[in-house]
C-alpha cells in the first residue's frame, strides 16, 4: 500500500511513522511529505530511509492512504485534492471535524460509521479521543445527562514551538530570549489557556470538547462545559470528568464496564495509590481510567479520571487505527506482500 504522511517531519507527523512501524501496517511505499524546505530530508522506516517530498509531488504520486497532520489550512486545501485523485485521507487536524459531511472517528466509539464514500475522514482532537473512548460504555448503558470536564494537557500538545519554548526555560534562558508559544511561561507553571480565546470567553481547545464530543457520541444537545489547562507535562494528557448519568449504577458494575471495553486499561486501586499518571501512559495507545468514585453532591454522579498519550492515541494512533479499520472492512486496498 502506497502511504503519504503529510507533515512527516512534525511532532505527530513522527510519531505517526513510528506507529506505522509498530503495527506492521502493510506499507509497499511511504510518502514523506512535508514542506519545500524539508525536500530531500530522509525518513527512516522499516529499515530504509525514504525521501521527503512535496505536496504536489504526493498528489501526483495517487497514494492509496493519506495521513495529514501538517495545519488546517494545509487539509482545507490539500485534502480535497488527494481525495480527488482517489486517495483515503485521515486529517489530525480541525479542518474537517464539525464538517456535517464528514465523519469523526475514534475507532473504539463509532468506526461502525465508515463507508467507501468516505474519502476525507477526521481524526478528532487529542484530548476529546481519549475522553470519549472512557465515556462511550457509560454513555450507551446508563446514558449521559451532562459532563463538567478539566483538563490538564501536556504543551507537547501544542507542537515542536511549545517544546523549544519548555526547554530552553528549563535550561535557565530569559523569557526575552525565547521565542514563545505561549504568552507566559510554561516550565514549573499551569496556563489555563489552550489555543485562542472566543467571544465565550472559553477557549478553542473547551468548545472543541463540546462540540466533537457530542458529534461523535451522536448527542447534539448534550450538556458538556469545559476548562482546559496546559501543563509542564512532557506527553500525556489527564482529565478530571465529571459525569451525571441518566440511571443508577454501582460502582462496581462501572468498573467491569471499563475494565472489558476496548481500548482501556482500569487502573483504580486507590488503597495501592494504582491510578493513571501520564509518565505511565507515555508511548502507548491504550486509554487508562481511574479515580471512579460517586459523586454525592448529585443523584447518578460520577467522577473519573483520564489519561492516555496525547501524541499517539491521542493523535497518530488514532489515525492509524482509522486506516486499520478501513482495511478490515474492506475500503482499503491490501497488498500482497511476499
């Protein structure tokens, strides 16, 4: 199978090659694609370099599969011609996510959804993939009422500017010497302020949360309020989720819930101080879930806490995954690989 990646020298873009590897996914061909000053660049995978190329280069090369995660503006204007050559395209970023006429898929949740006429296909925001792949089971046997979410989100998540800017702070460089991807700092310090801030006065990053978690669990008017915090975490993603369910439940029965649904680790044995922490969740896919308590101030209410990799399940997993689905049902072409 023919593969681009397009932003193949980014942070997700990277990850997603790695990931491609791990997997075996049935690549023939890999496509590097990144901008005109990365031409020539080579990509290590499976055990040969690739050379980097350009978008129209890409395009003209008819992929079978294409991975974006190169900017919004980037998909708005590439994606449509990849699609048009006959290429699948799973795009990591906003650009297609609230598009009514297209899907948004997080495997373990809604993969059910994709048809062979589903040439551009969203990858949903890291921090909305892993909640949903834990609120999903809750979701389809109790019902949801209504989410409070807090989110404590790694500034790996913001990209390879972010990483710079934590590095050199905790080298010791002044703040007037750094080129900065937040207006504070970062090292030893929690900004609760992800992406720009709207008329709300919520940010991009919270209505996100609200508007692809109700797209993908298929509610639309489902309460959803959220607070995103960008922390000196280097990779992983937690979240405080506050659920007020429709039905009764008991705690025990939440827990087997979780602990046989797809796509999750249980770690919630407080007594052990066993709980999910993102230095455990760093480089693997899995969603892990703990800290399940009752919520006694509201009758049907939970609390729960969320990590995964924000980078990998979060983001170039999640992709992949898309594409190992679209293989398994057969929208994919398999290559025979001798």
């Amino acid at each position: 199978m023919k593969v681009a990646i397009v932003g193949a020298t980014g942070l997700v873009g990277t990850v997603m090659v790695k990931v491609l590897e791990e997997r075996g996914f049935p690549v023939t061909e890999l496509l590097p694609v990144a901008s005109e000053r990365s031409r020539g660049k080579e990509i290590e995978f499976n055990g040969k370099a690739w050379p980097v190329i350009t978008l129209p280069d890409a395009v003209a090369a008819k992929p079978d599969l294409a991975l974006f995660s190169a900017g919004g503006d980037v998909s708005k204007e590439w994606a449509p011609k990849f699609a048009a050559a006959g290429t699948t395209v799973v795009d990591n970023s906003s650009a297609w996510r609230m598009d009514p006429d297209k899907k948004l898929i997080v495997p373990e949740v809604n993969g059910h959804l994709l048809e062979k006429e589903d040439k551009i296909i969203a990858n949903p925001n890291c921090s909305t993939i892993q909640m949903v792949v834990a609120l999903a089971p809750l979701h389809h046997t109790y019902g949801l009422k209504r989410l409070v979410i807090s989110t404590y989100q790694s500034f790996t998540g913001t990209g390879v500017k972010a990483v710079k800017q934590y590095n050199l702070e905790r080298k010791g460089y002044e703040t007037e010497d750094i080129e900065k991807a937040y207006p504070h700092p970062i090292f030893e310090n929690c900004l609760p302020h992800c992406d720009i801030f709207l008329e709300n006065d919520y940010t991009k990053e919270e209505m996100k949360l609200v508007h692809e978690t109700r797209k993908i669990l298929g509610d639309k008017d489902l309460p959803v309020t959220a607070t995103a915090v960008r922390v000196p975490v280097h990779g992983g993603h937690s979240e405080s989720v506050n659920v007020e369910l429709e039905k009764g439940f008991e705690i025990t029965e939440v827990r087997n819930l979780l602990r046989e649904a797809a796509g999750i680790v249980l770690q919630d044995n407080p007594a052990n101080n066993e709980y999910p922490m993102p230095l455990a969740a760093k480089n693997k896919d899995d969603v892990f879930v703990g800290r399940l308590r009752r919520d006694e101030s509201i009758e049907n209410g939970l609390n729960m806490w969320i990590v995964a990799d924000n980078l990998r399940k979060g983001a170039a997993t999640n992709a992949v995954q898309i594409a190992e689905l679209l293989i398994q049902k057969k929208l994919l072409p398999v290559p025979a690989i001798a």
